[in-house]
C-alpha cells in the first residue's frame, strides 16, 4: 500500500489536461480579468475608440495566455513553500500531481503561443513583448529576495499597456508610460490585499511581501497607494481629452475601493480576499468610462 501512495496519477489525457487546467488557473478568471482591463484602458486610448479586432483579439488572447504561464512558473518557483501555505497546498505542483519539467514545458508551450500571436504585429510590438517573457519568468523569485514582488508583479501585469500603444500606434508616447505606472501603483495596492491574506503562512516560512513590509502600517499605505493610482488616472484622462463619462468611471470605482477599506478594516482573512477580487470591477469601472466616453465623443 505504501508503494501504491507514491504512483503517478493516471496518465489519461483528460485527466493530463485537468490538472494542467488547474495548475494555468483557467478556473478561476480573476487574474485573467485584472490584466485585461488595463490592457484594453491602453488599447482603447491607443485607439481613441474601439482597437482594430485583430489587435483585439491578439491582447485578449495573449493575456489569457501569458496569465497562465504565469501562474505555471510562479507555482513551479513556490513548488517548495506551496505545501505549507493554507491557501496553496492543493495546487497540483504542491501535492506532486503535476511534476516540475511538465509545467515547465507548460510554460513553454503558453509562452510559444502567445509570442506566435505577437508575430502578426509590428516590429516593435514584436521587440518588446521580449521584456514581456523576462517578466513573467522572473516575477515569482522576486519574494525569496524583496518585500516588493508586488511591485515586479505590476511592472509584468501592466507590459501589455505600452505594448497596446505600440502596437495601436507604432510608438509608446507618455501618456502610455503614465498608464503604466498607475496600473504598477494598483497592481501593487491589488496584490497586498492578496498577500495580506497569507502573511501569517509567509512569516512563518519566510516568504517575503509588501503586506509584511507595512506591518501596522498597511491600511496607512494601501490608502497612499490607491490615492497615487487615481491621481494617474486623472493624469491620464486630462491628457487624453476624456470627458464625464471617465470621470463618472472614475466615481464609481472610487466608490469600490472605499468598499475595500470598509470591509479590510479588521485585516481579516477573508474580507481581504474579497477585497483582492473586487479589484475587478474596479478596474471594469475604468474601463466601462473610458469605453463610453470614447464612443459618445462628439454626440450631443
């Protein structure tokens, strides 16, 4: 029977691609959602409007893809601590049911496809998505080294806002710089409510983050960062010429972030997560602005 405990699962390509499903997180959206929208915030601006489809699709898509080659990696760099994290334990690199070189070839093979789609692009769209892959492959060993993989994580999550305008507009002007930092600044703000939640688990394993690096302080800080995120997107509506509808956005995910504080204000561990997921619907308030706004330009 002991022998037994340690054969490989069963070797059945549906049961192959369920954990590899699992391992891409292709069943729970949230991260694919929280790249999407400031991907599409850059396009649309890049765009003054609805973006070529095909552009669209190829972003759509090659964040989908390189969200999951993201999650493989990071999961295969934390295949060690994963076990002991609460939240973590059953991923299929932490329980052995996925072995580490599978999820790399995984990675490989999203990365593959998501840079074939890039190919369809300019030159220099083509030359940046290379800063792309060196991001998403570095980001999750950052946590061994810094208090700030959070910060890295939204350098990576953001990428594809100057490569929207590159690819939109044949060059990065600054405004798309402006959008990135604002989408670093939120993307950090975002992730801390995520490592809030396992910052008892990180302590006790010595894993670093930006939620351990705040201590006592870390509402203090989450405040000053959403404060500097829309503080950016005023600078960048203002630049872009965006009208009432932006601002409108711009009120309602306001709206939602005081939501955050509201219901984070004990540090408990779930209103945390639920904190972390609602950033979707921040960042579909922006969105859903600066759509409408674009395309109601010059009517009434």
């Amino acid at each position: 029977m002991g022998y037994e405990r340690f054969e490989p699962r069963p070797a059945a390509w549906h049961d192959r691609l369920g954990l590899y499903w699992k391992l891409m997180r292709a069943d729970r959206p949230i991260g694919w959602l929280l790249l999407l929208w400031p991907t599409w915030w850059g396009l649309w601006i890049a765009a003054e409007g609805v973006p070529p489809l095909w552009i669209l699709f190829v972003f759509s898509a090659g964040v989908w893809l390189t969200r999951g080659a993201g999650c493989v990696i990071n999961d295969y760099a934390d295949r060690w601590l994963d076990p002991h994290v609460e939240r973590t334990r059953e991923r299929p690199l932490a329980t052995g049911a996925v072995r580490g070189r599978e999820a790399l070839a995984l990675f490989a093979v999203l990365m593959l496809a998501a840079f074939a789609l890039v190919l369809t692009l300019n030159r220099l769209t083509i030359l940046m998505s290379f800063v792309g892959v060196v991001l998403a492959a570095t980001y999750p060993y950052l946590k061994r080294y810094t208090h700030l993989p959070q910060v890295y994580l939204g350098m990576a999550f953001g990428w594809g806002i100057p490569m929207a305008f590159a690819a939109v507009q044949g060059e990065v002007p600054p405004i798309a710089w402006v959008l990135y930092a604002t989408n670093i600044l939120w993307s950090t703000a975002y992730d801390t409510w995520y490592a809030m939640v396992d910052r008892e688990d990180d302590l006790k394993v010595g894993s670093k983050s930006t939620a351990i690096l705040f201590g006592d302080m870390d509402l203090v800080i989450q405040g000053v960062l959403y404060a500097l995120v829309f503080l950016g997107l005023l600078l960048v509506g203002r630049q872009a010429g965006l009208g009432t509808w932006y601002w409108a956005g711009l009120g309602v995910a306001a709206l939602l972030v005081v939501r955050q504080f509201w219901i984070c204000r004990h540090r408990e561990r779930e209103p945390c997560f639920r904190a972390f997921l609602d950033n979707h619907w921040v960042g579909m308030a922006v969105f859903a602005g600066i759509a409408a706004d674009l395309a109601l330009r010059g009517q009434g």
